[in-house]
C-alpha cells in the first residue's frame, strides 16, 4: 500500500555567496529521472559560463533510493552531489530535483568547504520551497447493477475517489481510481453494501 506523501510544488531559486564563488540553486519538481535531466540541461544553456552543475535529485517517493540521482560534475568525488541529495532525503520530500550552479570566485574550499557549500545551499532553498501532499492512487474496474449505482458513488465520495470511465450496458461498468491506502476499506464496505456481490477487478488500463 502506498500512503500519500510530501512533494515539490513550484520551483524555488536561491543564491548563497560563499569565499566569492556564487552557488545558486534551483529546485524544481520532477516526476522521473528524465524529467530532471531536462530540468538540468535547461540550466546548462542559461548558465554557460558556470564553473559547474552539480544535481541531485528523487524522482518518487522519498524514501525510494531506486529513483535517486546525483552528481558532482567535476568537483571532487562527494564534496556536491552527494550532500546535496542527503538534504533531499533529510527533507523527506518527494519529486524533486536540486541543481547548484557554481561560479568560481577564485578561491578553492576544500572538500570539507564544498560539502557545506553545497548542501548549504540545497538546505536554505529547502526552506524556501512551497510543497503538497500527493496521494496515490490506483485504477480498478468495477460492474454494477443500475439499481447500486447510486451506493456506489456515496461511498466512492466518502473514499476520495473518481469515476474514469462508465460503459453502460446490460450492467454499468466503471473504471475508477481510488486513494490506495483506502482501497481495502472501500472494497470492504462495496462488499458489505451489496452483500458479497460487487468485487473490484484489475483494470487492463495502465494504473497511476
């Protein structure tokens, strides 16, 4: 079961100065690895002249590390990538993609200095970033009587959930989505409404 949870709502940029050198990140939200990579080769052609483009981003859940993505692009092995996806993580929010575009102001930082700079500034437009509460949801089929319909779509409002699509044949045939984690008490209660007879189905229709 999936419960809802925390993700980028708009993006956020945010400046820091540190020795000089300008770090500015950018926070936008991202539902996939490739929607990040968009997002970081847009930043690419507007800041041409950086230093580097260091990213780090999660393109699901937070918790979710097969959709984690990072890179130092050219600083030093750890020093950026990695602690900027640590704040990530430690925000606990989901779909999000971090970018610092650093320009080099002439001094160098040290491994120690680069980390703080770069999750430093990950952290600071964290606390910047506008976010909302995404709830996941899933596809079944369902097939009524005309007779239940109108039960049906009570409890199918009392659970958060929409009607897709309706056929309407011999039966009615719906395709609903329904907040996953309230999925088992609305089968629940489908079943003890009509007395064993309503069961949701798998819909042949991709699930989201």
């Amino acid at each position: 079961m999936s419960t809802p949870y925390e993700i980028a709502a708009e993006a956020v940029i945010d400046e820091t100065i540190v020795t000089r050198s300008r770090f500015i990140c950018y926070l936008n939200p991202c539902t996939s690895a490739a929607d990040a990579k968009v997002f970081i080769k847009s930043l690419q052609i507007i800041h041409p002249q950086a230093s580097h483009h260091c990213y780090a981003f999660i393109a699901g859940r937070p918790e979710n590390s097969q959709l984690y993505g990072f890179s130092d692009d050219g600083e030093p092995s750890g020093t950026a990538g990695k602690p900027m996806l640590s704040m990530l993580i430690g925000s606990q929010i989901g779909e999000v993609c971090a970018v610092v575009v650093r320009y080099f102001g002439g001094t160098k930082l040290g491994p120690g200095g680069l980390q703080r700079a770069y999750g430093g500034s990950v952290k600071q437009a964290l606390a910047l970033l506008p976010t909302k509460i995404k709830i996941p949801m899933v596809r079944k089929t369902l097939a009524c009587q005309y007779n239940q319909m109108n039960d049906v779509l009570y409890y199918l409002g009392q659970f958060g959930g929409e009607i897709i699509q309706q056929d309407y044949n011999e039966n009615i045939v719906l395709t609903l989505s329904l907040p996953d984690e309230k999925l088992a008490l609305f089968q629940q209660q489908l079943q003890t409404m009509s007395a064993g007879q309503l069961t949701l189905q798998p819909t042949t229709k991709k699930q989201q």
